[in-house]
C-alpha cells in the first residue's frame, strides 16, 4: 500500500472495491465505503419482509439498515476528495506524515504507530489559527481604516486651512495694494495741486514783470524822442523833463509765495523717504518669508553640568549642584553653557527666548562657531567666534571685541534671534517693544549653532516658537497695529 495516496474527485474515476469497476449508482455506506448499489449483498438474517431486510458491508461486514445508514452518493459535487488508490472517501489525516488517509490507508501498516485523527478534527485546529488570525487580520484592518479615517480628517483641516491662508494672503495683499495705490493717488494729487499753483504764480508774476518792462519800454522810447529835440524846446520845460528823467526803483515780485513753497518743501520731506522705506519693507518682507523659525532645541551633548536642560529641550536652568553627566568633548566646561540642536551653514533663521534672570544672575543668547573652544580657560568675544549679548541686572553688553555696553531701558524678557548668514548678520530684538539689541556684522566660515548660557540660581531661558514680524516701516504704509504687537496674520494650526 503507498504510504502518501493522492487525493482524487469521484469525477476522476472512483473504482467500486466489490466489482472493481468504476461506481455506478454509487451510495455510501455508514462505515464510510463506497460502493456500486448492486454490489451490497444482504444479510443471511434477512427476513421475508421487504423492511426486515439487512444490508451488509463487502469489505468490513458491517450490518446497517438501508432506510437509516445507506447514502446515495452523487457523483458531485465537485471538490470531494478520494484515495487514488482505494477509492475510498478521505476521513482520517496523519499528523506525522500530514497526509489524507481512507479507511483503508488508516488500517495500514505505515500508519500504525502515527497519530491519526478525523479529518474534521485534524483540521479543527488550523481552522482555530485560522480564524484567530482573520479575527486579528480584521482588527488590523479596521484599525488601519479608523488611523486612515483620522489622517484623512487631519488632512482634510489642514487642506482647509491653507485654502483659508490662501485667500488670506490674496486679501492682505490686495488690501497692501489698494493702500499703495491710495497713497500714490493721494501724493499725485497733491503734486498736481502744486503744480497748477506754480503755473498760477508764474503767469502771474510773468503779468506784473511784463506789465512793467512796457511801462519802462514807453519811457526809454519818449526819452529818446526828448534827447532829439532842439535845445530850446528841450529847455522849455526843464523842470518837468528832468522829472521824467529820474529813475524809480522796481520793486520785483516774488516768482513763489512763502506760502507755496512751505508746501513744496513739506511734500518733498514725505516723498523723499519713500524709495528707503519701501526697500526697507521689501527687505523685511522677503526676510520674514524665507526665515526659517523652527527646529531649534538644546543639545544637552553640549550642556555644561551646571545646566538642567527639561525632558523637551526647550528649556535650561542653573543649578549649584554639579549633574552627573558623561564627559564629551562636546560638553562644556567652566562657563555654563549649552549650545542649539542645529547647525546653520546658510539661509536666514530665527528663534525667540524667554529670559528669566535670578538674583545676581545672568543669561548670554547668540550664537557660536562649531569650532568654538569648549575646555578649559576662553574668552567670550566675537574672536573666539561667539556674537551674543549678555544680560544682567548689574550690566548688558555685546560680545564684541572689546566688548560694547548696552545702554537698554529695561532687560528684555523676550529676545528674537535672527541669523543672517549670507549677509553676516546676528541681530538680536526686543520681541515685546520691537526695539533692537544689537547687530553684528562679520563673515561666517563653517557651521554657525545657537548659544545660550545661564548662571546663578533662579536663572532660566526657554525656548518659543518664533512669530517674525516687523514694526517701523509698517506704519508708513498706513499700518493699524499698535506699537510693540505683532500683526495678527493667522496661523496654521496642525490637528492632533
């Protein structure tokens, strides 16, 4: 008997084990066998009447009543599986060789000593894993759908709300644009007021001075005729021809009123600014477009064990107690310093702090060369490649080299850092009055970070999200805002 019979659909020529011929008007017997109906004998205990009758199974002798355990077999349906060598129906399935088995192939010898169970219940537990895993499988796919329903959701406010920032640009520039164009209609206006002014006195003045060049011409002409005459008729009337002869002074008008050109002067202050201040706003226009405000943390690689830098990195306090932190030669050592996450080796970049000075203490904001020496004994100056401002309560001052004092009305509480480095720029602001710090201006080489340094209890600095915006020039242009407040422009506001 083969160890591995095949399986076989009764449609592939299933042989009858009493005739040995395919099944014809095949049933199935309870004992699982199929056969030819003609090919079931009846039993010896057969009695004469037709529902006594017993039927018996060829191959196991198996008594069954044909009413009750006798089972026409179709030939279909399509599908069913049979033992390519007996014929037989697969019921059993060996665990060992994994292999499908009829009776037949059960009562082998090369399955004896196998672990051999009903199919049913053989496949019972792969049917288990099975649905477990379509359980999971389903779980998973519901979740993916809710995480992509969400996303899709989050997607969808943020489309939005960048439709919203669309038409808000629209408007603010149309607004920007019709100001412009207020203000230029209202300048030429005035030009052209003036201008029909000038023309006005100058047809004027043109009439008085031509008015008296021919009283002059009427003169010089009857004098001439005078010089002409005889003596005697020249002498008739001495006294009333040297009358005519005496010269009278002229008084001149003026070509421009005081008045007009009062006028003319106040409008040339307006006008003469213009150019510089629109540059400015350009300038400060592009700056702010192409400012990169964000991703500026504490790298606590660099912080000095005097610092406690928050589990976010946003923020740094002092402490007298040294931390326990592995050396690096990244860290800093005897000033309490602590460097930014990121290196800037171009572009133009800003990030706002929050300073908080203890009693006695102090913080320094700016920024550093990578290569700025981190041990040992080092001065804080723009030669060492460090540009920032130290504030204190007892003094304020620019790293310079020497150092400049900073005569401030009041310690900022909120300093907006701006790197420039194209240009060579650090300018350091008063975010809450708009006034500025101070600027440096040198030539970067390498990476440039962000630096920060915090000393005495009870000092801190924290970093915030940076909103640029820009006071001065704005308010020539017809501007509402109120000194010191930034312009309300919106945000973008990314869902959770």
């Amino acid at each position: 008997m083969p160890s591995s019979p095949s399986q076989q659909t009764i449609h592939e020529g299933a042989i009858c084990p009493a005739c040995t011929e395919p099944l014809e008007d095949a049933v199935t017997a309870s004992c699982g066998h199929a056969f030819c109906q003609p090919c079931l004998p009846l039993s010896s205990q057969m009695g004469a009447h037709h529902s006594s009758r017993v039927l018996l199974c060829p191959l196991c002798q198996q008594k069954e009543q044909p009413e009750s355990l006798l089972v026409p077999l179709p030939l279909g349906p399509l599908g069913e599986t049979y033992c390519e060598e007996h014929g037989e129906k697969i019921y059993f399935f060996c665990e060992n060789d994994a292999e499908f088995l009829c009776v037949f192939c059960r009562e082998g010898s090369a399955h004896q000593a196998h672990t051999v169970g009903l199919l049913e219940e053989a496949i019972q537990p792969y049917r288990d894993r099975l649905r477990s895993r379509l359980e999971a499988l389903n779980m998973e796919r519901d979740e993916i759908e809710n995480i992509k329903c969400r996303e899709d959701q989050k997607l969808q406010v943020l489309l939005t709300q960048i439709e919203s920032k669309k038409h808000q640009v629209e408007v603010t520039f149309e607004r920007l644009q019709q100001e412009l164009k207020e203000k230029q209609r209202l300048l030429l206006s005035q030009l052209r007021d003036l201008e029909q002014q000038i023309w006005k006195e100058r047809n004027d003045y043109n009439a008085k001075v031509s008015e008296e060049i021919a009283r002059l011409g009427a003169q010089v002409t009857e004098l001439e005729e005078k010089c002409q005459q005889p003596a005697s008729e020249l002498l008739k009337d001495v006294r009333f021809n040297q009358s005519r002869c005496e010269t009278k002074t002229f008084v001149s008008p003026e070509a421009i009123s005081p008045d007009l050109v009062n006028k003319i002067r106040d409008l040339h202050k307006k006008i003469l600014p213009l150019p510089e201040m629109m540059r400015k706003f350009s300038e400060n226009l592009v700056l702010h477009l192409e400012t990169d405000s964000g991703g500026v943390t504490l790298d606590p690689q660099t912080a000095s064990r005097s610092l406690v830098i928050s589990e976010d990195r946003k923020s740094v306090r002092y402490t007298r107690q040294k931390q326990n932190l592995p050396d690096s030669p990244l860290r800093f050592e005897r000033l309490p310093v602590v460097l930014g996450s990121r290196g800037f080796s171009s572009g133009r970049h800003s990030w706002q702090v929050e300073v908080q000075l203890g009693d006695g203490g102090g913080c320094t904001v700016g920024v550093a060369q990578e290569t700025v020496k981190r041990k040992g004994d080092r001065g804080l100056s723009a030669d060492e490649g460090i540009w920032a401002v130290i504030l204190s309560h007892q003094q304020c001052w620019a790293s310079t080299s020497p150092g400049t004092d900073l005569l401030l009305d009041e310690i900022p509480r909120h300093v907006c850092v701006t790197l420039d480095y194209e240009a060579g720029r650090v300018t350091l602001q008063n975010t809450e009055t708009g006034a500025p710090i101070f600027t440096f201006t040198t030539s970067f080489s390498g990476k440039v970070f962000p630096y920060f340094a915090v000393w005495k209890k009870g000092s801190s600095l924290t970093l915030k999200v940076s909103d640029r915006w820009y006071r001065g020039e704005s308010s020539a242009l017809g501007s509402s805002s109120a000194p010191g407040q930034p312009r309300d422009l919106g945000r973008l506001i990314v869902p959770k």
